[in-house]
C-alpha cells in the first residue's frame, strides 16, 4: 500500500509532555542530553519536518516545562486531568490540534 504523503494534505503533530516523572523525581521533559532537554530535542524533531502544527501538551510541572519551549513554534496546551493518563493528554492535544487547524481533520 502506497503511502500518501502529497504537499497538499494537512498533518499535524502532537508531543506528550504532561507526566509527572515520578519514580525519576524530575521531570524527565528537562532531562539535558548534549546541551538540550528531552522536550526541546523532541520538538527540533518535530520542527524539521513539514508537518504543522506541532501541539506540545503539557500538565504536570507546567511552570517548570514551559519556559524551555519559549521562542520555539510550537503550540501550547495545558491539560488539567494529565493524571489520568496518556490518553487523556492525547485527546487533550487532538481536540486542540483540530481547533488551532481544521484543515488537519480529514477521513
């Protein structure tokens, strides 16, 4: 099966950053690896790619998550329930993504 990847098709991406690391005691989204954190690594991923947007969903330990993500094209959603899992967060994301760029939501 062909994969349809046409310049014309809407694609959007979402990174999950709202757990809460806690059997780490950090949070895991800051862990620095060559000079950059998880999330920022993640998200210059995601930015060499020419899908847009890209959503970061953030929760747990917001405050201290969200200034590494300043200056970076990135939508920001925060979910409040992240404790009730991944799926909550990707739904959070999704809805948001959908919101931000109905152009993404095709069958």
């Amino acid at each position: 099966m062909k994969k349809d990847n046409a310049p014309n098709q809407a694609i959007g991406m979402i990174i999950l950053a709202a757990g809460a690391s806690t059997r780490m005691g950090q949070p895991k989204q800051l862990l620095q690896i060559e000079g950059e954190s998880l999330l920022q690594r993640a998200v210059r991923i995601a930015l060499s790619t020419p899908y847009r947007p890209v959503v970061v969903v953030l929760g747990a330990n917001r405050e201290q998550i969200e200034p590494s993500l300043q200056g970076l094209e990135v939508l920001r959603v925060d979910n409040p329930d992240w404790a009730t899992g991944m799926g909550g967060s990707i739904a959070t994301g999704l809805a948001y993504l959908l919101q931000q760029a109905p152009e993404c939501n095709r069958s």
